[in-house]
C-alpha cells in the first residue's frame, strides 16, 4: 500500500520504510563487499548512487540520518547494476542484500 506521508515513505516507490538502514550504511556495506568480490566493478558502483539524506524522514537505525529510499528499492538497483556487470554475483549478492528481492523475482 501507498503511504502518502513523505516522513515515512520512500521517495522511489513511496512504500513505508519499515527496515530503517540508510542508503549511505547499506552502500558501504556492499561497497565492502564488492571490494572483496569483485574490486573491478568498483568504479561503476559510484558513491553516491540516491540523493544525500533527507531533511525529515525516518531515521537510519545505525547512523541516526534521517532517510527517504527503502533499502529495497537500493538493493533492487544495485542488483540490476551487477546483473548488467557481472550476474555470476547475483546468487551472492541475494544471500546477503536481499530485502524482499528474492520473493518479488518469483
């Protein structure tokens, strides 16, 4: 279901946030790990892939900013991102940022 309060919704797909991780954390995370994985594809996941925080929206449960894209809508572009680059990484990548991507995929 829609939510129409921006507070509380994200700005891509305008769901409820209701896993709070921040762009910001999630993109260091898999920044991470494609640092690990696959350090060729470092230069086409840029930093910086959505806009910089909100000025009111909820807020990220580990670095407090407040946030206005779902972790699903990130994960989904990073996804499409290493499908295009590298899709032997998918089945890795769904193991570890899967935020309902697997199940919307069925």
């Amino acid at each position: 279901m829609k939510n129409n309060n921006p507070a509380t919704a994200c700005a891509v797909c305008m769901e409820t946030i209701t896993n709070p991780i921040c762009v910001g954390c999630l993109e260091n995370q898999i920044r991470e790990w494609l640092s690990y994985r696959a350090p060729q594809l470092m230069s086409i996941f840029g930093k910086g892939m959505y806009f910089g925080g909100a000025s009111e929206g909820t807020r990220c449960i580990k670095c407090k900013q407040t946030m206005n894209v779902c972790t699903y809508c990130f994960a989904k572009d990073v996804m499409e991102l290493l499908s295009a680059h590298d899709p032997d990484l998918l089945d890795e990548y769904l193991s570890m940022f899967d935020f309902g991507l697997k199940e919307a995929m069925v």
